[in-house]
C-alpha cells in the first residue's frame, strides 16, 4: 500500500507511536510530512521517515500542504474525528 497525501497512517515509531496521523505532503521517496494535527491526536506536524508508518485504507480529502485547520475541518466533513483520535 503507498503513501500519498490524504493517507491516515498509524506511527509505528518514537514518542507518538500508536497514534493516528495525516500524511499532507510527500518530500521524496523515503520522507513525508504528516499531522494530526496536535489538537485532534496528539501528533504534531513533522518530518517522518515512511518506514514508520503503516498505512490504512482511511483517506482524508485534502490539498498537497494543507494546513492543521484544513485537515481538521475535512476531518470533521467526512466524520472521522473519532477515527483520528483513537490510538492503536
């Protein structure tokens, strides 16, 4: 499964492990920038390497470098808040 903008992954990795995130930008083959964002699940936007990510099935409908607040209102559009704010 590939990692795109829209994708909600779960971090496999570092302090937010088991948290839900976004992936709202893709840096190159191996770096994506993701968000929560903070307010929602914890995660705060950042750099990860792809590797600790494992992706669902889950998208979001959002813009390549779509900030926190569009990010958290297409979540709330598609009501998948709880989804996001649930940890694994």
């Amino acid at each position: 499964m590939s990692v795109h903008v829209g994708s909600i992954c779960i971090k496999k990795r570092g302090r937010e492990a088991g948290r839900q995130c976004v992936v709202i930008d893709v840096i190159d083959e191996s770096f994506v920038l993701v968000t929560g964002p903070r307010t929602l699940s914890g995660v705060k936007r950042r750099r990860v390497n792809i590797t600790h990510l494992e992706p669902t099935q889950i998208e979001l409908k959002i813009t390549q470098g779509a900030s926190d607040e569009d990010v958290l209102a297409a979540a709330e559009l598609e009501g998948k808040t709880a989804k996001l704010k649930s940890t694994v």
